[in-house]
C-alpha cells in the first residue's frame, strides 16, 4: 500500500473494518512510514477526544415537533382520503391518457369475448338446444369411453336434458 491507500483507509484500520490482509499490508506500511504515524496519530487523539464528549441532550419536544413538520410536509394518506375525482385532477395527464386507453381496451375485450360466448340463439327464444353445439365441444365426439372428454361430453349431455 502507498501512503494515500493507507491515509484514505485510517478510519477503517482503526475501527477494525478492513480485511485481514489490507489490515497487514497497511501496518506493515504504518511501521515503515513516519508521515502515516502522525496521521494515525491525530485521527487516534482524535478519537479519544471524541470518545469523551457527552452527547448533547436531544430537546424533550422533538419528536413531537418532527411529527408536526412531517404532517405538514407529507400528503394526506389513508382509505378515507383518497377520491378518484381528486386523483384524476391531480394524475399527470400522460397517466390520464393512459388509463382511458386501459378502460376502452378493457370494455372493448369485454364486449368481444361477451359476444363471442353468448349462447346459441335458439337458446334464448326457448328453443332446446345441443349442449354439444352451444358449447362448441363438438370436437371432443371421437373421446374414447372412460376419458375425461366423455365425461365432461356425458355432463353436458345430461345437463341438456334436464331442460
């Protein structure tokens, strides 16, 4: 270690926090250099100094004036304040944009995938209808007997018959 290495880590060879071997690369320097003792020196006085100063007395008001700063500063948060019409006055109007195009997006599935699985016509002018049609599982036919496509089909089957 060069003398800036070692001056850089004095705080740290100190307090213990270096690595084992930069520990003894940096006393093997400290034995070697006098300009690196007198730095560890002073940062040794100090530390001492330091270590015998009381800390001042914190005042007996101070959480309660740091907790009316912060209810100050801070927002309004909680259940019982938040509104969407205040949350849309106060989105960005990126966020706004966003969120409409979600909506739309989101009707315009519904809309499809609801039209897509409504039943069959004659269904709903109480006409009986093929279970197997209305539910477009007429591909499981050729289900072997035993299988779970079988017995879904027998379900199904059944259940058009109760009508």
């Amino acid at each position: 270690m060069d003398c800036l290495e070692v001056r850089r880590n004095l705080r740290a060879f100190v307090t213990g926090e270096l690595r084992p071997d930069a520990w003894a690369e940096a006393s093997g320097h400290l034995h070697a250099c006098p300009g690196c003792r007198e730095a560890l020196r002073r940062i040794d006085g100090l530390a001492g100094l330091l270590a015998e100063c009381a800390d001042p007395p914190a005042p007996a008001d101070l959480a309660r004036n740091v907790m009316a700063a912060a209810r100050r500063q801070a927002p309004a948060v909680g259940a019982g304040n938040w509104s969407p019409r205040r949350w849309w006055r106060e989105a960005p109007i990126v966020l706004r944009w966003a969120t409409l195009g979600v909506g739309v997006v989101g009707l315009a599935l519904g809309v499809v995938v609801g039209t897509a699985t409504l039943p069959v016509s004659g269904a709903t002018a109480g006409v009986p209808v093929d279970p197997l049609e209305s539910h477009a599982v007429d591909y499981l036919e050729d289900a072997p007997d035993g299988s779970l496509a079988r017995s879904y089909l027998t379900l199904l089957q059944d259940a058009g018959e109760e009508r």
